[in-house]
C-alpha cells in the first residue's frame, strides 16, 4: 500500500492518494486507487467549461 499527493495544475491542485497493489512474479497484477473526488466535483465548470 502506498500513500502519495498527486499535484495537477489549477483549479485541482493536491489530490491526496492511497493505492493498494497486488504484485505476481515481482510484475503489478492488480491495482486499486482511493481518493477523496470532491476536488474535481467543487471545481467541474471549471474544468469542463468550453471556452
């Protein structure tokens, strides 16, 4: 399990992140990420707005 902040350009910013992976033959065989999405839900006009 790893613990990480992803940084995206403005309005997002930092997006903390947890990622749980399952490993066979040392090769990532599975992978589950959980973050808190409210950031990219408060700021969606901005972001998808067509300009």
């Amino acid at each position: 399990m790893l613990v990480y902040d992803f940084t995206f350009p403005k309005p997002i910013g930092k997006l903390r992140a947890a990622v749980l992976m399952e490993f066979k033959e040392q090769l990532i065989s599975k992978i589950e990420l959980f973050y808190d999405g409210r950031p990219f839900e408060e700021k969606k006009e901005e972001i998808f707005s067509q300009k």
